[in-house]
C-alpha cells in the first residue's frame, strides 16, 4: 500500500474513532491528522526495522506529543486527540489472530500472537507514558526559567 493510501485510511480510522467517542465536530479533522501522523511514524519505523515494538513505541509517542501540541492550542483535554489517534496502532489483528488459534487448539501458535500483541500494547502504553513524562518536564523547565525572568 502506498504512503498516501496509508494516511488516508489511518486519518479516516482516526477520525472515525473521534465520531465516536463523541470528541467535538470540529475537532475530528485533528483527531484525524493525529491518528495519520502515528501510523505513518509506526509504517515508516516498521519498514525499516522490522520490529514492530520498536516502531508502536514511536508511534505512539508520536500521538502523544502531537496531541499535547493540539491540546495546548485548542485548548481542549489531551484525551481527546490521543484516545481516537492511538486507534490506528492498537494490534487488534494479532490479538485476533491469538484468539483464532485458541478455538482452534493450536496453543503454540496463540501464545506466539498473544505475546506479540501483549508486548506491542506494552510498547503504546510506554511511548504514551515517556511523552507525557518529557512534556511535563518540558513544561515544568519553562515556566521555571519565565518565574526567574
């Protein structure tokens, strides 16, 4: 799939999950270009690396700061940009393909996709968690250096 044909289904994705998640009309084109901008981080590390932990972790971390930078001008909760752009990344094909083999007793193979998924939500929970801890030490260091001033 193309680069273009992956933004415009990552978007549609993203902004869909906005609708319903009842994020505010005007928001959804953000929540949009939110989810767009991690996947095709997450696409882009994948191809490269091959590791798709690594490549969900930047991902994710991506929607993380690109949400912050929504919130901050919009004015608006993070969570509203971060919850429908994180959509893209979750590994709901893998946890499906777990569960598959489990109906199937084939429990080699379940274990495999479930561990794989298991890490992969690991690697999304992280890089939302390590954006929002260097936001925040972002933010604190400049309202320190204003309050000298």
């Amino acid at each position: 799939m193309t680069w273009v044909t992956q933004g415009i289904l990552s978007f549609l994705a993203a902004a869909g999950f906005g609708i319903i998640f009842n994020a505010p009309r005007r928001m959804l084109f953000y929540c949009g270009f939110v989810g767009m901008t991690g996947w095709l981080i997450y696409s882009t590390f994948n191809q490269y690396s091959g590791d798709p932990m690594q490549a969900s972790f930047l991902g994710a971390f991506t929607v993380a700061i690109v949400a912050h930078l929504f919130a901050k001008r919009f004015k608006m909760p993070m969570i509203i940009f971060s919850v429908a752009g994180i959509i893209p990344l979750v590994p709901g094909g893998m946890a499906y393909n777990a569960m598959r083999h489990i109906v199937e007793n084939d429990y080699t193979t379940s274990i495999s996709y479930a561990s794989r998924a298991f890490m992969v939500s690991g690697a999304i929970a992280m890089g939302l968690v390590f954006a929002e801890v260097i936001i925040q030490l972002f933010f604190q260091s400049t309202m320190r250096r204003k309050k000298k001033k």
